[in-house]
C-alpha cells in the first residue's frame, strides 16, 4: 500500500468468497482495486462481474502481447502479482510477458509483482 498510488488496479488471481487459499490477498491488504477478487461478493452488491472471472485467467495465461496489453489497457491493470496462487490456478506458460510489459518491483517468498508500462 505504501509503495503505490491510491489508485492503483493490481492483477491478482480470481477465488471464492472468503478464501481459505487468500484469493483477494493483495486487494483485501491494500485497499488496492483489483480487475476481480471475489465474483460471489459482486453479485452480493449487485454488481455484474461479466466476463472479468474469464479476463483475468487470459491475463495470466496468454503468451500474446497484444492480447495481454488489450486486456490490461481494458481495465487499468497498473500491478501484477505472481505467486503460489496464481501459478497453482494459471500455471507459468504466459509468466515471460510481464517482463516485457513492465518492471519488476518486488519478489520475495516465491511472490513477484511487476508495474506495467502505461502506453502513451
């Protein structure tokens, strides 16, 4: 929280309500949006996720720059967090991208966060 702006939208990876596993650590901690935490919690707000559950997964997944800056430009993603969560739920394969999409500010623990390069 101490090192982003109060606005800042952190990619993270999607759960159930009240994660026993800790999906919605990052935003839960901060304060931080995220694209999406909990779906369930949402709904309980009356809120349409839509297809943000579906999103996120492409992020981590996709090995495809273009498709992966389309989708962080949709939605102002500023940080992303990689880590035991994140791989157990979407695997490594599109984890190279983010170097190319940002800098890596953090790691610790098996955890890595990158700050995206915004497009001008």
């Amino acid at each position: 929280r101490a090192n982003t702006s109060g606005g800042a939208i952190v990619l993270e990876a999607v759960g159930d309500d009240y994660s026993a596993f800790g999906h919605g650590r990052i935003s839960t901690f901060t304060g931080r949006a995220t694209v999406l935490g909990w779906p369930g919690h949402e709904l309980q707000w009356d809120h349409d996720p839509g297809t943000r559950a579906d999103d996120v997964s492409r992020l981590y997944v996709t090995t495809n720059l273009a498709e992966a800056r389309t989708l962080v430009d949709r939605y102002g993603v500023g940080y992303v967090v990689f880590g035991p969560i994140e791989r157990t739920d979407y695997g490594d394969a599109g984890l190279a991208k983010w170097g190319e999409l940002g800098a890596q500010v953090f790691e610790q623990a098996g955890t890595t966060v990158w700050r995206l390069q915004r497009r001008r």
